[in-house]
DNA sequence: CAGAAATTCTAGCACCGCTAGACATTCGAG
DNA sequence: CTCGAATGTCTAGCGGTGCTAGAATTTCTG
C-alpha cells in the first residue's frame, strides 16, 4: 500500500502550499486580501478543500504564525551568536566605540543585536508578525498548552538575556518586560505612531536602560 | 432662522450620538459586533444616516479613539497628581514602604502611578484602546497634522516623565520607548500572552529600570 | 400653498467566512 | 474486469459585511 503513504504525502504537501500561499498573499497585500476564495484560486481548488485542512481562517493564520515564530526564534539566535563571536568592527574607527557598541562581543552588543534582529523581523515580515501577535490565531501563549515554537521564541529572547536580568530579577519576568517594550515599539513603529528617524536611538535608549549589564 | 441652528445642534447631538453607541456597542460585543447595521438600529436611523455623518466604519473609529484619548489624557494627569500630593499611606506600615511605594510623593510614586492608570485604562476600556492604537481609524501619528486629543495625551505622559528622562537624553525620545513599554504590555497582556500573576511585577520592574529617578 | 431643497429610507451591489449536498474519483471485494 | 462503497472535490448557496444609487419623504422657501 505505498499509494497509501503517497496520498498522505501529497496531502502534506498540499497544506504546506496552503500556509505558503496565505503567507505569501498577506505579505504581498495584507490579511485583508487572504480571503478563503483568492485563497483557494491561488492554490487552484476550491475553498471547501481548506476547510479540510484546517477549521478555519483562524487555524490557517495560526499555522503562519507558527512557522514565523520558528524563523524568529533562528533569526534571533543567529543575530546573538553573531555578535558574541563579533570583535572590533575593522571598517569602523575603534576609538569611537568606546561606550561598547554592537560591534563587540560583550552583553551590551549581544542584546542590541538581538533586539535589532527583533525589529527587523517585524518589520520585514509585517504579516508574520501580525499573525503571530496581532492577529488572532487561535493560539494559547504563557500557558501549558503553548506551542513548542511560540515557547521556543521567548526562549530565544530568554538564552540572551538573562545575562542582563540583574541580581535578584527573575529572567523570565525581564524576558517578559523585553519582549513587550520589543513589541511595543515594533507595533507603534509600523502604524506610524512614532517618528521613523529616532528608531535606532529608541533601540539603544531602551536596551541601555533595562538592561543591567 | 433659529430653526437652522437648532437642526445643526441636533445634527451635533446625532453624531455624538452614534459615536457613544459605537462605542458602547464596542464595550459590550467587542468592535466586530459594530456593524453598520446595528448601529444604525441602535440609534434608530438607517445606514446611510451614518455615511452622512462619517465617511466610513473607520471614520467612526476615529471619533472614539479621540474621544478616547481626551479620557485618557485626564485619566493620566489625574493619576500622576494624586500620586505627587501623596504622603506615606497611613493604612499601610510606613516601614514597609522603605524602597519608596507608589504612596511617596516622589519622582518614583508619580512614574508607576503613572504606569499603572495607563495600564488599567487599557484593561478597563478595551475596545477604546483598540479603537486609539489597535485598529485603524485612519488617524495620523508623530507628524504635524496629528489631531490635538492624541497629541495631549502624549504631553500627558511627557509631563510626568520628563522628571525622570535622565540627564542627556530628549524628554521625548524617553516618552516614545515608555509609551511603547507600556503598549507592549497592555497588548500583551490583554491577549493573554503574558501571565496575569506577575502584572505587578512587570510594571514595578519596567518603571525602575527605565526611569532615572 | 406649490415647488425646490434637503433629508431619509429601501433595496441592492460585491464581497466575506463557511457548509450542505451533488458529483466525480479511487479503491477493494467478488 | 466489474461494480458498489468509500473517499475526495466541487457547485451553489446561506447569512452576514461595508457601502451606495435612486426612490420616497419631509422640510424649507418664495
């Protein structure tokens, strides 16, 4: 019965093409335009068929929102390991790095570069980012049931910084506060509620402050 | 012709009208039960009545995020002076308070008194807050022709903050990334993505860390 | 009081998420 | 190989959405 296995594999397929598509049509034009008909056109069947993958709109933001959360979580640990093996930047003066900028391999550029690499994500993938902490996906956070992704992101925040939490500060709660002034910048940033040229200094202004170094 | 005026001011009281019903309606059900249908029934008109006043759903959810933002605003300004003409709370042991509680008069009972009235006006108004920052109500931010409602509410936050900016760094540039810490955490929050017990330990954390008292 | 002007309503458009039931295809037993 | 059952897919449609053209009504004005 390999025929067997060939059509649960095709069916697979199929659903990864559904959750590719959707991602592609909402970061072309926006959830708005992920309606189930354009949706099913791309793929080339008919809405019900999506109706046989997942339960719903619902479900399929949620499986985009997994999948970005797994592309955070990597980008997040690239960007921090990067700048720990980083040591003086060659092309740049040396002299002027004196307050230790990114461009060492110590906590502060640890942590700058990982909130970079937060924001970035945020903002080169604005409809990942909406499904996984805008939109509703149908997914439960901060509780047992929590997806292994989406607890493998905090995770990826935590392995950076509990380095900085301080003395007496649990890491999960710094993690906590992190993460939602993150969220807080990346979300008023892109709706256009803070001026775009002092983005950089907000990163540093922030990280500087929570961070106990 | 004191017909004239009297129609205009019924025309006036129509539109606050179908904004207060908007917004009750939104406080009820929740902004996707605010259908133009409803709403026109609520206020015993038919739909284009509404089109007549506003130039959409998104217009009307502008109209509740100003009248949001004035409240707001008040609701910040009062919190921080209650907390500046607070001494030692006296149904509390004084000597518990040794780290400076919110009920000192201080720079540091303003801030998270401050923070907290932020965040509660987020939890105890949702859709209010989701009409100012959440949804799309075609407003425009950090630029010159931002309507004056949320522009004062920024002021109102700037006011208290200013005190705890620290030396060298723009009173503004200190409000924009505490605002955004906050709006992490009331979005955060709210979407059940943040355990609920340690709410109070975020704020008191976030507000020491980023203050320079 | 009649006609013009302003106002409001009815009815409908194109679209949404979702689904019942018709239709087609594939499979397995004889 | 055949034929009934099981599986898969599609067509068509439901009740809802935001929004608007044009009819109907009310109000104002000469």
């Amino acid at each position: 019965m390999a025929a067997q296995v060939r059509k649960e594999r095709e069916r697979a397929d199929r659903e990864k093409l559904i959750v590719a598509t959707a991602r592609e049509l909402a970061e072309q034009q926006g959830w708005d335009a992920v309606t189930t008909r354009r949706l099913a056109e791309r793929i080339q069947y008919s809405q019900p068929v999506l109706y046989s993958h997942f339960r719903g709109k619902r479900e399929i933001i949620g499986a985009v929102a997994l999948e970005g959360a797994t592309e955070m979580a990597a980008a997040l640990r690239a960007a921090a390991n990067a700048a720990t093996n980083a040591t003086t930047n060659t092309t740049r003066d040396a002299t002027t790095n004196t307050a230790g900028d990114s461009a060492t391999g110590g906590p502060r550029g640890r942590v700058l570069a990982l909130a970079r690499a937060y924001l970035d994500f945020a903002e080169r993938y604005p409809a990942v980012y909406d499904a996984m902490f805008q939109l509703d996906g149908g997914l439960t956070f901060a509780a047992e049931e929590t997806p292994e992704p989406l607890r493998d992101g905090f995770t990826a925040l935590l392995e950076t910084l509990e380095d900085v939490a301080g003395p007496d500060v649990r890491p999960g709660l710094f993690t906590e506060i992190f993460w939602a002034s993150l969220h807080g910048l990346a979300t008023l940033s892109r709706a256009g509620r803070l001026p775009p040229q002092d983005a950089e200094d907000r990163i540093e202004l922030l990280v500087d402050r929570l961070s106990a170094f």
